[in-house]
C-alpha cells in the first residue's frame, strides 16, 4: 500500500503482521484495519416456497457474478444505518417499518465472515455482517435498480442456488449458513 513513507517519504517503511505500517526514520504508524460491510439476504415468500433476491454484479471485482445487497459501511453509520442506505442506493427498496421499529427487530443478523475485497491492486481486509429480511410480495417491478452498479436482480428458490456463481467467498460462507437454518 505504501512505498515510501508518508510523513517523511522514507523507503524504509515496513509492513508488518499484515496490519501495521512502521517507519524507522520517523516513528510514524499506521494500522491497516478492516472495513466493514454488510449483505442482506431478502426472502420473498410466495405460495410456491421462498425465493432469494440476488443482484449481479456490474463492476469488478465479480463483474458479471451474483451477489447480495448491501455494501461497505461509510464513516458515521451504525452497520443497519450503512445496510438501510445500501439497500436504498442499490435497489430504491428498504422493507416497511413502522414507526418507532428497532432496526435490529426488522433484519436479523445471521452470518459474519472476513473476507478479501481485492480492488484496484489493493486488498482491503474486511468484515462482513451478513442479515436476512422478509419481503412479502416484493416483485422486480417495485425496485429500482443503481444501474452503476447492478445489471440485473434475480430471485432463486433455495434449490436453484449455485455458489460457484457468486462474487465473494464469505457471501458463498453466509449462504450455506443460510441453507443450512433457513433464518429469514
């Protein structure tokens, strides 16, 4: 991530335990955290059983694989704060709540797993939350999708899910969790 060091451009900068930046020259420190991001795993049920909703992915990494909703939580936000945003920013969707609802009693959290967002050359440590919700008679036709990012959203019946399709290796973790419990 860094060549030379940023407060006294020094060569001599490490990187050590694969979380913290040294300088010998000038003492200066940086801690590589992770970031966080969430999924949201929205089940649709319908007379003829659940179904999941997926987007495909539009950017790298994983253009063109399948993937959650959801995101990386920005500076500020609670993880439900950054998951409610995602969910309005990717699909112009968020599930109804009334007033005065806890959002931890609307999405169920699940799933958490690390994972490697490689992009740009750079490899950003992250930890993701992974929730389920219920959307009752939600149809394609109610979202409105971020088309920058998100080519097109597909609902898959649990039996119709292939981990080989999707993006992320903690998601593929998340949803045999998923399978495995069926929590939404």
């Amino acid at each position: 991530m860094f060549k030379y060091c940023p407060a006294c451009a020094s060569e001599k900068i490490s990187f050590e335990e694969g979380k913290v930046f040294r300088c010998p020259g000038c003492g200066f420190v940086y801690y590589h955290n992770i970031a966080c991001a969430t999924g949201c795993l929205i089940s649709v049920p319908s007379p003829d059983g659940e179904k999941l909703l997926f987007t495909v992915r539009g950017n790298e990494p994983g253009k063109g694989l399948l993937d959650m909703p959801g995101g990386f939580v920005d500076a500020g936000e609670g993880v439900l704060e950054g998951l409610c945003r995602e969910l309005k920013e990717e699909l112009g969707w968020m599930p109804p709540v009334r007033p005065g609802a806890i959002l931890a009693d609307v999405f169920k959290l699940y799933a958490s797993f690390p994972n490697i967002y490689s992009y740009k050359g750079i490899d950003y440590n992250t930890c993701d939350l992974f929730f389920s919700v219920s959307a009752p008679g939600l149809k394609p036709e109610d979202l409105q999708l971020e088309k920058d990012e998100i080519t097109e959203v597909r609902f898959l019946k649990p039996e119709e899910i292939n981990l080989d399709l999707f993006a992320f290796e903690s998601i593929k973790r998340a949803l045999k969790v998923y399978l495995a419990k069926g929590t939404a």
